[in-house]
C-alpha cells in the first residue's frame, strides 16, 4: 500500500547536499522513486523558500535558479504532487493560529494542508506533526 504523505519546506531545504538533514531528504526522495511514498509538495512551501531566499539577500535570478534546481532534483525521482490550496484551507489554517499560538503563518498552513487532504506529515517539523497528531485525534 501506497502512503500519501506531505512534505513542506523543510524537505526543500534539506535538498541542499550542505543541510544536515540531506540524507533525510534523499530517503524521502527514494521512498518516492520505489513507490513506498506517493509525496505531495505542499503548494505554500516553494512560496515560503522564497520569502527566506529573499530574506537572505538572494536575488530573484538566484532564487529561479534553486527553485529550478529543487524542481529537477525532485522530478529526478519522482514526479511531486500539488495538493490544492483552497479558501478552507486558508480558513482552517487561521483557526489552527488561534488554537496553537505556537504556529508561524506557514506552519498553520502546512498544518491545514495535511489534515483536510489527508496526508500524513512527512517532514521535519515536531510542531506541526503534534498538532496534526491532536487534530486527528480530537476529530
């Protein structure tokens, strides 16, 4: 059986051979090759990529390049899967802000994204898979 898992900006990240989670994001990546995954990208990740390339003084070519870079490195393995973002999610993932302080703008997202499509939360983020986790749960 094939899992539908979610993967968000950490996982782009980690695409990086210098982040320490690099092997991490590789196992991601075969998991999808081999079929053990089918890995959905969640749509407000490459958008949040960008807010911290640009952050970082990265221009808007440098940011094309590594966002096209993470494209190609990724479909290298298999192709990713955009799981739509909707008015309820957006919705949801402000209800989830207020709920979890904790949670940053993307988190809540994320968050969202994972629950109401029914993914289960593939990345790097120990606060977002506890409240996916309660959220679950409570329902």
């Amino acid at each position: 059986m094939v899992v539908e898992v979610l993967v968000e900006t950490g996982f782009l990240l980690a695409l990086n051979p210098r982040d320490k989670n690099h092997g991490w994001a590789l196992e991601v990546l075969e998991d999808g090759r081999r079929r053990r995954v089918l890995l959905y990208l969640s749509p407000a990740a490459p958008l949040e990529l960008s807010l911290i390339m640009k952050s970082r003084g990265i221009g808007d070519e440098g940011v094309s390049r590594a966002l096209r870079a993470i494209d190609a490195a990724i479909r290298g393995y298999t192709v990713p899967r955009y799981a739509p973002l909707e008015i309820m999610h957006m919705a949801y993932a402000a209800e989830l802000r207020a709920r979890y302080p904790e949670l940053t703008f993307f988190d809540s997202l994320h968050t969202s994204m994972a629950i109401l499509n029914n993914l289960v939360y593939y990345d790097l983020d120990d606060k977002v898979r506890e409240v996916v986790e309660m959220e679950l749960r409570s329902s």
